[in-house]
C-alpha cells in the first residue's frame, strides 16, 4: 500500500487513502496515516481546517465540553503547550487551535481546501475507489474515508416565502467570515436549539429588537463560563493521563465528571434539590449525570426537568413569557441539553420578544417580516438557527457507489445502516469516522474521534501486514449491530423526543434514533474485542 504501488487504475492520482473532510477528524486520520507510511489526500469544502468551527461563526459559538477535555489527547507536547483561555473555549479560539495542529504536525501540505467530495465509486475490479471532486478530477484510492462531521450540513427551512425576503438571511451553521453587525437592526431568529440560545444573548446586546420564534423550548443549563486560571490549566495537564483514561472508558459521554451511583428516586426531596442546586451552581453539561437514571427512568427524569423548569420561572420575569419557555413535551436530555450564558435572563430585556410558533406557525415571510397569527414581525434581518441534517447529512450529498453500482443513499433510504458505525456493508473499504450506529454525538466529539481513527489505522496495518487488499462488514454482523443499537436506545427515553438523533427535524427523514447510546467506554471494548477476533463481523480478503 503506497501511492506508487496502488494497482494500476485509469486516474493519474493515485493514493493509498482519500479522506473526505479536514475537521477534527480528517486532520487526525491524515496524521495517523502518515505516521504508517500510507499516502493520503484530504479534501475539504472549506476554505480551511476545523470543520464544524470553520462553519460556525455565530455570535456567542462556543463549545459546550469544556475546553481542557475537547481537545485531542494524542500529543502529550501538544495538549502541554497549548493555553485555553476559558471553561468553554470560544469558537475562534477553538479555529485558532485546529490552525496551530494543521501547522505543528504539517498537515496542509496534504489537504486540498475549497474542494468538495462529488463522487467515489468503488471499482470490484481492481479493489479501488474512484473519487471525483468539485475541481473535475478523479483520483483513486485503495480506502476512502468519510470524516464530514455529523453535524456538518446546515438546513434552510422549508418556510413560503423564504427566499422573497429583503434583508440578509443568515445560517448559524454557515456563517459569513466577516462580522455580522446588527446593531439598529429589528432581527429575528428562527430556531432554539444549541446554536440559537448561544446566539440569542449576544445578538439582544446588539440588535434594536430581537423577535425569538420558538418551536419547541429547550431545557438549558447555565454554563458558568470563566477565564481559566494558569493553576486551573496545570490541575488538568499533571492529570492528563487519568482524565483521558477516564474519558475514553469510565464516562459513558467520553467527559471527565465523577460518576453518580445512584438514582433520583433514592434521595429524599431536600436531598435531591440540594444535588440539583449545587449541579446548577457548577454549570455545564455535567447538570445531567447527577443521577444515574435521569435518561432511563421517567419518573426519575421528572424531578430533574421540574427542577429546570422552576429555574426558568424563577429568572424569567413575565409569567407567560416564562411559562412558554418551559419545556413540557419531552423529557430533559432527550433533545440534546443545551448550555448558555444568560438565555433566559435575556427575555427579561425590553428590546427582546418571544413568538410562539408551535401554537401558531409561520404563515410565511415577506419581504420584510414574519407572518404568525395574521401578524407580521417586521424585521430587517433573518438568523436561521435551525439546525443540520445530522449524522447522515453530509454523507448523502455525496454520489458514493458500492458493489454492484448500489448508491449509499438507496441502501439508507430506510435509515442509515452500519456495521460499528465504521463501514457499511457492501461499501468495501469505506470507513466512516463516528457514523450512525457509533457514540459520536452523545459524546465529547474528540474522544470518539480518536478512538475511530485508531482503530481505523490498527486496521489498515493489520490488512498491509497480511498483504490483503479489501475489508468490508457481513451483512449478518451489520444487522444485528442495527438491531443492538435500536434495542438499547429503546431501553431509554430518547427515542421519546422529536430531535434530530432521531432525523425527526428533517421532514420525511426515517425515524431512527442513530447514535449509540451504550455508553464510550463499553463500546470501544466492543471494537477492541471486535478487532481482537481478527476483525470479526468483517470479511477481508
Ligand atoms: O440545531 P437544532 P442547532 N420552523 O436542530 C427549530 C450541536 N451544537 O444548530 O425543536 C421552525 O438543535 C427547531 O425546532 P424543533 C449540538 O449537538 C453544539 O441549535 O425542531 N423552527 C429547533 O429549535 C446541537 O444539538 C454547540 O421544534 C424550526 C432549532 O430550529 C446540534 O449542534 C452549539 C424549523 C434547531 O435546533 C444542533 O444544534 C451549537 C422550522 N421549519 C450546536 N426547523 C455547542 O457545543 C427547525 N426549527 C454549544
């Protein structure tokens, strides 16, 4: 396996390996790859490294792991030297980083930027993938692997009259490199996930007026946000290797937090409230491992969104503004748990107002306003936070092509399906860095990213070594992987919200709840026995 001894093939490039996507993931998976020796060629839409933090440019982006733990952990020097400044590192800070990697470990030099993956279409022939780009070229390539991000294509609404607005109409997941300048403009959001309560606080400091419509609330945490001490950041670093050790295996979300032994249910009232008080007081994402059976046991994941929805009555002045804000349709963690700074507080301010639009939905946007109930909302300018075709998104976009011609996008027509969320089934020699059917998203990101990436690198040694040329999931081994990682999403609440785990924000997307939920560390001894086998559940040949 190398450039120059690929078989022979009717593209003039040849590569050992084409990685699709220089996030966090492609930079790692061509660092790895160059580290055995195998040739590699990265292909990137945007015009720089980071992924999801080169897109994501909204006011108040931030991560919600906090920066000490999102972070790669497979440089020691690295994760020595490099300072975050905060609890949850901004999304500059977060580029700035993904920059200081691509340089320190020289990885442009592989990476094409502003070039999109159109197509790739493996060849039964010669055991080779065809990959053709935005640019017009074809190359090919012995592996292919698919590091596009889960949460990486940005979806417009399907909103009459859309596109006759006047004013600029922004997308948080695809934000203009220049600063957006809001200030004197009436604007509306459309949107409370994640993107839109991060955004909300800074854009209200800003704007003349800011017009919120909410679909569905969302339960949210503060953050507790702050600069990190020089003495906070050496606590972490003379850890490291107890904190990684315990992300990657101890945690079933791949974030360092002591583990709860207990459930809701088991502690008086006072008791409970005072966990919850003090889990509040602390912030972040960790509010929901207090107990261990708030994702599992309704009654128990009652105590905890009653709790949150006290919070929000408590800070939000106007009683039905307040009461809209509280989320009731679903339990607490089962849309993803948002983090912010100040969400709530903001409706407090006179320039901010809330618009139901569950009760009343969009009638449709005009030139300048949105149109709810017969009234418009004059606006000048249109945020859109309104979220990703997540997890099988950006993988439908491109053309990729099987055995037998058999498009990716007709055998997920159903929902997606893999074996390990690392390949699919006759899709030879195609990996898929934390795919549907893998933790990915109900976890720290980077902790799974790693974890693929080795395996992926494990695996390619263990081919070279044996001179074999292709790897590819049983079909029998990929369907009982299905089944397992519905059966253990059904044993919880998730699958009890319309979120987009379960492609519920994408109108006629299959139900499926896609990430699997058994927890990082159970799962990666799952791929580690797996691998043990001789890569059981795999045919290679
Ligand atoms: O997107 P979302 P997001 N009409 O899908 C509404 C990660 N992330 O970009 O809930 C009206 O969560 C939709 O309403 P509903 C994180 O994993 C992380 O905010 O479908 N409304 C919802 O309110 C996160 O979960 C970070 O009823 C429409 C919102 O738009 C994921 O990315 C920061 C609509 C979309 O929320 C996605 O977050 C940001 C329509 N037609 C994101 N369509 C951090 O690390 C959608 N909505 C902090």
């Amino acid at each position: 396996m190398s450039a120059q001894s690929s078989p022979a093939s009717r593209t003039s490039e040849a590569y050992d390996v084409v990685i699709v996507g220089a996030g966090f993931a492609g930079m790692y998976m061509l660092h790895r790859l160059r580290g055995l020796g195998l040739s590699a060629r990265v292909y990137e839409q945007g015009g720089g490294v980071g992924g999801t933090w080169y897109w994501n440019r909204y006011p108040g982006a931030r991560c919600d792991v906090e920066s000490m733990q999102y972070s790669y952990s497979f440089s020691d020097e690295l994760q020595q030297e490099w300072d975050w400044s905060e609890r949850y590192a901004p999304q500059p800070e977060i580029l700035r980083y993904a920059n200081h990697v691509a340089d320190r470990f020289d990885l442009r030099r592989d990476i094409q930027f502003d070039t999109r993956v159109d197509r790739a279409e493996f060849d039964e022939r010669l055991n080779t993938w065809s990959v053709t780009t935005s640019d017009g070229k074809t190359v090919s390539a012995s592996f292919v692997v698919l590091a596009t991000g889960c949460l990486s294509n940005a979806r417009k609404p399907d909103i009459k009259g859309l596109d006759r607005f006047n004013g600029p109409v922004y997308h948080t997941g695809n934000w203009p490199h220049d600063p957006v300048d809001f200030a004197g403009l009436r604007v509306g959001i459309i949107g409370t996930g994640s993107s839109g309560i991060q955004s909300v606080p800074v854009i209200a400091e800003q704007a003349k007026h800011l017009t919120v419509f909410q679909r569905t609330p969302n339960y949210s945490i503060p953050a507790r946000n702050a600069a990190l001490t020089p003495e906070e950041r050496q606590r972490f670093r003379d850890n490291y290797p107890e904190i990684r050790r315990f992300a990657r295996w101890e945690a079933r979300n791949g974030i360092y937090t002591d583990l709860p032994d207990r459930g809701a249910l088991d502690d008086g009232d006072n008791e409970r409230r005072a966990k919850y008080e003090a889990r509040w007081a602390r912030g972040g994402l960790t509010f929901m491992s207090v107990y261990n059976n708030l994702g599992l046991d309704k009654a128990a994941n009652d105590t905890a969104a009653s709790f949150v929805r006290e919070k929000i009555a408590e800070t939000v002045k106007d009683p039905a503004t307040a009461k809209l804000l509280q989320p009731t349709t679903y339990p607490i963690g089962t849309k993803r748990i948002c983090i912010d700074t100040d969400y709530f507080d903001t409706f407090n301010r006179p320039n901010v107002s809330l618009v139901d639009i569950k009760a009343n939905p969009i009638e449709e946007i005009t030139e300048n306003a949105v149109r709810v109930a017969g009234h418009d909302h004059e606006i000048d300018a249109l945020v859109l936070a309104t979220g990703f075709d997540a997890m099988t998104g950006s993988v439908a976009r491109i053309d990729i092509r099987g055995r037998a011609g058999r498009t990716l996008n007709q055998k997920w027509a159903e929902g997606p399906k893999t074996y390990l969320g690392l390949m699919s089934a006759g899709f030879p020699n195609l990996f898929i860095i934390t795919g549907p059917g893998s933790p990915s998203v109900l976890s720290n990101m980077i902790v799974s990213i790693e974890q693929h990436v080795d395996w992926i690198a494990d695996c390619l040694v263990y081919l070279r070594e044996r001179g074999l040329a292709t790897m590819e999931a049983e079909g029998g081994a990929e369907e009982k992987w299905v089944a397992h990682v519905n059966e253990v999403a059904h044993g919880t609440l998730y699958p009890q919200a319309n979120s987009w785990y379960m492609g519920a924000n994408i109108p006629g997307k299959p139900r499926i709840f896609m990430p699997y939920i058994g927890g990082v560390g159970a799962y990666r001894q799952i791929c580690n026995d797996v691998a043990a086998k001789g890569y059981e559940g795999f045919v290679m040949s």
